[in-house]
C-alpha cells in the first residue's frame, strides 16, 4: 500500500550458525581407525600414524588399550562358541539365503535330559493334537512320555481322558527325550509354561501346535516354518488363526461356516493341504474333535476325522461327551431329522404337538399329565367314582398322551436302568465308565464331603402341589426346579422357591436369552441322569463336563434359612441341606450358581 525508504542498510550475505554449541575436538587425528588391529593389520596404531611433532593424548592412548583388550576377550569368546557347537553337534549356516521363520536353526533336545513342557488345559477344551504329535516325534526319533495331573480347581476327571494323555513308549521317565505334562486346570485358554522363571506363557492351542512343530528336523515338513517358503509359512499361520478364533473360540455360525468350507475343501484332497499331512490337519483335527463338531460332521470331514483317529489310536466313543447324543459305531453324527425322530420317539412331531407336550410339562419335572391325573389332584388325590367322567377323563387321558405312547416305551426303558454307562476304547481296551450318582450313592457322596442333611422319603410325586402334602411340615425352603433350553439350545438347571410364580420369558430376560423353553426329557437324563419328575439342583453332580447352566433365586443361599430342599436324584423322597453347604456343594461339582432375584 505504502512504499518505505530503508532506514537501516544491512549486510547482503549473513552467516548463520550450523550448531548450537561448538566444542573444541579431543582428538585431531582423523580417518584412522583406533583399534585397526581388529582388521588383522599389524603396527597401524595411532603411534605409528603421529609424527615427531604431534602429540597424542594419553586419554586417547588409554582408550585403544582398554579397546584392545575388549576385542581380544571376543575373539576368544568366540572360540570358546565355536568349540561348545562342534562338541555338542550343532550344525551351523554357512552362507547362502538363510531360511526362512524362526525355526530355521534347528537345535536338537540335548540326550540324557528330558525337556518336559507343562500345559494347562480345561478337560472341556483337551488339546488332543498332543495324542498325534507325540506319535510323530516318536517316529523322528524323539520319544515323548506323557503324563497329565489333575489340580484342585477341577473337582474330577474322567477316566478315558487320563488314559488318553498317557504315555511311556520308553519305559521310565529318564529314558525319554521330551515330556508332555498336561495339568487338568480351570482355565479359559490352553497354555504352555515356556519359562517357569519368568512366568512367560504360549498362550492357545494354536501357538503351542506352532511352538511344538519347531522341534522337528529342518527337513521334516512339519517344521513348516523351517523347511516352507513365504506364502506356504503365511498360509499355515492364517489357517492356525482362523481355526483357533473360528472353530474354538467362535460362534455356531462361525463354526457352521467353517464345517462347510473344510468339508468342501477335502472332497479335492485327502488332506487340507494337498496330498501330504500338515501340521494344520494336526490342530484342525482338535479343534472340531474338542468343539464336538466331528460327530455331526459331513462325509468328507469325517473320514478325514477318523483318518486321523486311528494315527492317535483312537476310536470312535458312543457317547459324545457333554451333550448326551449317541454316535453311531462308525462315528458318522446323525441327521438333523433323525435325530428330532429319535427324540420323539421314532416319529417326527408336527410344531403344534410339539406346543402341546411343552405347555403340559410339569414345574417338578416335565412329565406330561394325563387329564384324569390333574383333575385327581385337583380334587385333593380322591378321583371320580362317576362312570360318566370316568369315561370323560379316559378319552381325554387317551387324546393327550397319543404323541407320546413312544417316548414312554422309550422312558420305561430308561427308568430301568440305574445308571448310564458310556463304552469307551482306547488302544483297543474297551471299559465302561458310571456317570450317573443313583440317590444312595448321592447320599454317600454327601457324607464323604462332609455334608449334614435332613431326608424324608414319600410317595413318588410329580407335582409341587403333590409333594407339599409330605413335606409341608419339614423345615427349610421348598423348591421347584426346571429344565430349561434357549433358542441356541444351551441348556439351564433353574431352581427357585415352590411358591414363586414363574415366568419364562421374565427368566430369559434375566439372564440375557430369548425363547426359553423346556428341554427334551432324554437330554435332560442323558446330562442330569434324573427322569421326569426328578428335576434338582442336586443333579449338577452328574453333569461332568458342565454342559448345564445353573440358574437359582437368591433366596436359597439366604443363612436364614436352616435348609434348602430338593429332591435326592428321585422323586419318592425330599433332602435337605443349609444354605452354606449348597454353596459348598456347588462349588465340588465345578459349576457357578447364577443368582436371580425373584
């Protein structure tokens, strides 16, 4: 806008500084190395660089000497590396691309000590892929002995599990190489204790599949990470990522899809990866063997399943552990319609008979009604003599039970049998396992635990109303209990006081569920091994693999009250036991009480 006249002239070219602070330098020698002895030259040394009329400072001469002497104890250093490799046969990379992933320097287990590597696992949740990796370390000359221990926080363990995860190929323990110690343990996530020291963990089945595969030979192609190329080591490592996240951790959508994409995937190949066993078919094979997935898998999936049960010398178990559903002798899992034809006895229900059995299911244990039995109670236990509603209530007892004529052959047959026996075979030993507690082994159960009760026997009962008749005069809560499913079908033991009216859909909003329902008897005894009528609380000492969800009003561990009342495992009988022992008792079977106000 304005044009101004310089009012000062300055300099037309200023210096500006390079540095904030200049220091005057300690040595003026320059491109010369202090220590170039290090390069095997003799005599070219700052002495022998200086001339008659330079002075080196003897700060400068204390520092090549201190130099020296540091370069001297590497290099001897580095004999003693050289000696200590070619003494214990370690080979060494000399030149070349060096290989790929962090297994590429292959040490082998030093021999006369045993490498023992302890994982914690969940018995839910068995790491199985150790049954099929110490068989291969076995055929690379790395014999495993195998053993497992069950710790405190597990109340128990079945039988066929321990055998499972243990081995003396060898004989005693010191004749062996490697040690796989699995400790039974209430924990969320596999692991193995790499460093007990430091407390450093390898956390997931995934990362300890991929942590074993390094201690085979470079050669072996399950050390993938050794002997692979870049896009063979990347595809192994998604494949690890996606079954742990997908097939153990996911959701059943999650593990639906990947059912379907790895059925699809073997009906090309015999293995996952081609024609040749990987370390992924290994931890695969767990993953849906652990979840449950095998014994409903399609064709494809399970002869790739079995395939892999006879390398761990497994067969096929009847009975799937933790939902109570028969597998057939081949290990094929049944049609979905099959299945539902099964538990309707032989005949699949039509969705309003289905309705209809659901709404006629008792609080006390979920045996449906005839007419003639309710208007009995109604009436105070004394039925009509009146030949008229006689013969009323027998057509209506006829009409309702017709859906289920079946289900009570098949019921007969259950209440017959005591207990419930699974056939297991492991290494072509065949034994049969108790899971079901009858009412005096229950009852001894409680003595060996300590457990004061009060017991009263009476008459079988199938109803609240009934059973208050007898029991109006005991001491202590009453309480009615029901199973339960949800719309994903997980399944509920819920128990609250027999006077509390009960609302399911106000129960599922509770606990965060839509549609809860009542479940199939035969689910129910296969998990519980209770039958209709029988439904308690006392039934969580047969669910093992704490497949049952446990749900209770609050009001039971109220120390008010001088006991809380079930049935024993029967329903000819009511037992009783404080508030603080259901706690206790509770807490022996492994489960977690979820409390509901009501």
């Amino acid at each position: 806008m304005y044009h101004l006249d310089k009012q000062v002239q300055l300099q037309e070219n200023i210096s500006l500084p390079t540095c904030m602070y200049h220091i005057e330098p300690l040595n003026t020698i320059s491109k010369l190395d202090v220590a170039s002895s290090y390069y095997g030259q003799s005599g070219n040394t700052l002495l022998d660089h200086t001339t008659s009329d330079m002075k080196v400072p003897d700060s400068v001469l204390k520092l090549e000497a201190r130099q020296e002497g540091i370069l001297k104890k590497l290099k001897d250093l580095k004999q003693q590396v050289l000696l200590l490799e070619q003494k214990q046969g370690c080979p060494r990379i000399t030149g070349g691309t060096p290989a790929v992933g962090t297994a590429a320097s292959h040490v082998p287990v030093k021999e006369g000590v045993v490498h023992d590597m302890v994982i914690s696992a969940h018995p839910k949740h068995a790491p199985y892929g150790l049954l099929i990796l110490r068989q291969m370390l076995k055929n690379c000359g790395m014999p495993v002995y195998a053993s497992n221990h069950v710790h405190s926080s597990i109340p128990e363990v079945g039988q066929n599990l321990k055998t499972q995860f243990a081995d003396a190929p060898c004989g005693g323990r010191s004749s062996h190489q490697l040690g796989f110690t699995v400790q039974w343990k209430s924990v969320k996530s596999t692991d193995l204790m790499v460093n007990p020291i430091a407390q450093s963990k390898v956390v997931g089945e995934a990362n300890i599949v991929r942590y074993i595969s390094r201690l085979f030979p470079q050669n072996s192609p399950y050390n993938y990470e050794a002997c692979g190329t870049i896009e063979g080591i990347a595809e192994v490592d998604t494949m690890f990522d996606t079954i742990q996240s997908n097939v153990i951790e996911g959701k059943n959508k999650d593990k639906a899809a990947m059912v379907k994409q790895y059925n699809a995937r073997l009906a090309n190949s015999k293995w996952l990866l081609g024609g040749d066993m990987s370390i992924v078919d290994v931890f695969a094979w767990s993953a849906f063997k652990q979840t449950g997935l095998d014994v409903t898998a399609p064709a494809h999936l399970s002869k790739w399943s079995k395939a892999l049960d006879q390398l761990a010398h497994m067969k096929t178990v009847k009975y799937y552990r933790g939902h109570g559903r028969k597998m057939s002798e081949g290990g094929h899992g049944r049609k979905s319609s099959e299945r539902k034809a099964s538990e309707s006895g032989g005949r699949l229900r039509k969705n309003s008979e289905r309705k209809s059995a659901e709404r006629k299911i008792s609080e006390s244990g979920g045996r449906p009604r005839k007419n003639s039995e309710r208007k009995t109670s109604e009436s105070g236990g004394h039925s009509r003599k009146n030949s008229e509603s006689t013969s009323h209530n027998k057509r209506n007892s006829e009409s309702s039970s017709k859906p289920y004529k079946k289900e009570k052959k098949s019921l007969k047959q259950a209440e017959n049998t005591e207990t419930v026996a699974k056939e297991v075979v492991i290494n072509g030993t065949s034994e049969l396992q108790k899971q079901h507690l009858s009412r005096k082994e229950f009852e001894d159960y409680l003595k060996n635990h300590n457990i004061r009760y009060q017991a009263k026997d009476h008459e079988e009962v199938f109803t609240v109303e009934a059973m208050m008749k007898y029991v109006q005069n005991m001491p202590g809560l009453h309480m009615k209990n029901l199973f339960l499913k949800d719309k994903k079908k997980k399944y509920y033991l819920f128990s609250a006081r027999h006077d509390v009216d009960v609302k399911l859909n106000e129960i599922a909003k509770l606990i965060g569920t839509k549609e809860l329902r009542f479940a199939d008897e035969k689910i129910m005894f296969d998990l519980l091994g209770v039958k209709q009528g029988c439904v308690t609380a006392y039934a969580l000492v047969n669910d093992k693999d704490h497949a049952v969800e446990f749900l209770l009003d609050e009001e039971a561990m109220n120390e008010a009250h001088s006991f809380v009342n079930f049935h024993p495992l029967s329903n000819a009988a009511t037992l009783g036991i404080s508030p603080s022992d259901l706690k206790k008792f509770i807490a022996l079977t492994g489960h977690k009480a979820k409390l509901l106000k009501l």
